[in-house]
C-alpha cells in the first residue's frame, strides 16, 4: 500500500486532492496556506480535512519505519 492510497482510503476524498495536498505540504507549506491560497488545487479543503491528510500522512511513515 502506498502513502496516497492509504491517505484516500482513510479520508475518503478524491485521490487527486490528497496527492496535491501532501505535494504542497512536502514542499512545507502550512495548513492555514494551504487551506487559503491553493484551494484550486485542493478541491476546497478546509483546515480540519488537511489536518486529517497530515495525520494519516504522518501515520503511514510511522508504520513504514517499523
């Protein structure tokens, strides 16, 4: 399972907004940036879902160390 699958499944949004979310968010961009200045290549995500995204991202990479 891949980092982008396991994020959509857990969030059940559509695959190409979670992709562009974690882009923007490895290239360290910030919650409240992302959720006000890139809505169009979010899909209009708000705060709380790309908070979600960071967490799930956040658990995979724990699962992918053990």
């Amino acid at each position: 399972m891949t980092l982008l699958s396991f994020v959509t499944k857990q969030t059940q949004l559509q695959e190409k907004f979670v992709k562009n979310t974690i882009d923007l968010l490895n290239e360290d961009c910030t919650i409240p940036f992302i959720s006000r200045y890139r809505k169009e290549r979010t899909g209009n995500l708000d705060e709380v879902q790309i908070a979600d995204i960071v967490k799930f991202k956040e658990q995979f990479e724990a699962l992918e160390k053990r």
